[in-house]
C-alpha cells in the first residue's frame, strides 16, 4: 500500500491537486492511503516552501503546482 499525503493549507491549488490525487489513485487501485496534511509545522518538516505537494511513500515528488492527470499516475506508480 503507497501513502501518499499532499501538502497543502487549503488553498484552491491544494484543494485540486487533493481531488486529482484521489482520482488518479482510484483509476491505479485501492492499495493507496490517502492524507490531507494540513499544519504548516508538518509541511515545512518535508522541507516544502511551496504548496501544493505530493508526497510519495515519504518522499516529495512534487511540489508549488498541480500536475496533469497522466503526470500524477505517473508519479504514484513510479515512486
């Protein structure tokens, strides 16, 4: 099972890149835990500056944009 987290405070980039996150897991399978991560204490620890961010199994694939459908299935599976 992948964790993928996005990093986000709720703005309307982050808020998106959680939508098509959920939607590009369902369209991989169901072994994807998915988590909104919220407190910016939590974000900057993943060493983020810049929200939006995917966050693969630990590790940060993406980060201060929301990428195209075909490009966040490509970075769940390969991560």
């Amino acid at each position: 099972m992948k964790k993928l987290q996005i990093l986000g405070t709720g703005c309307a980039k982050c808020n998106a890149l959680t939508e098509a996150v959920r939607r590009a897991a369902a369209e991989i399978g169901p072994d994807h835990e998915i988590e909104k991560v919220t407190d910016l204490r939590q974000i900057i620890s993943f060493g983020v500056m810049t929200t939006p961010a995917l966050v693969v199994d630990g590790k940060v694939v993406v980060a201060g944009k929301v990428p195209t459908h075909d490009e966040i299935k490509a970075l769940i599976g390969a991560a």
